[in-house]
C-alpha cells in the first residue's frame, strides 16, 4: 500500500507504478505491506524534497529475505524505499514496458 504525504494511493502490484502531483516542498511517500491483506506490517518511508516544475521518483522494492518448509511454507519478506534519479527512474520505467 503507497501513501503520499498521508493520502492514500491504494495497493500495488509489483512492476506497476503512481503518478501524482504534489506541492513544492518536503513530500513524504510511506509503503507498508500486509499480511495476507490483514496483518499490516511496519510501514518504511522516505522523504523527498520536491522541486517546482520537476519529477521525482521513488523506487520500493519487495525482497524475499527467507523461505523455509520445516514447520509448513514460511516466506520473511523486507521492503525497501528509495528516491533514485530521473535517469535511473526512467530506463526502469522503460524496461518494465519492455517486458510487460
């Protein structure tokens, strides 16, 4: 789930993205997952300074840091947010057209 500066953008699947416009200033995006869309997990956040008449993006990354089968199939999963250059920003973006 993505909230920018407290508003709510709703789920998100991996590979997809948001656009939004926002005021100048510090601008804070907050991701946070849940647990079989139940158990909210702890939510990471980064703040951005955002510039008039610019773009900014911010990278989130779901990882799997463990597996394991021994009691039943357990998945420990982190979440990871970023801002990354437009550069950067944009050859992701391209290739996720890509490949989708």
């Amino acid at each position: 789930f993505v909230s920018i500066n407290g508003k709510s953008y709703g789920a998100m699947r991996a590979g997809a993205f948001v656009a939004a416009a926002v005021p100048e200033g510090s601008v804070k995006v907050t991701v946070q997952q849940s647990v079989l869309l139940v158990l909210p997990t702890i939510p990471k956040s980064v703040d951005i300074a955002v510039v008039a008449g610019t773009t900014s993006y911010v990278r989130v990354d779901q990882n799997i840091i463990d597996a394991g089968v021994t009691e039943g199939v357990t998945i420990a999963q982190e979440v990871a947010i970023e801002e990354v250059t437009s550069e950067q920003a944009q050859q992701e973006l391209e290739t996720t057209r890509l490949n989708g």
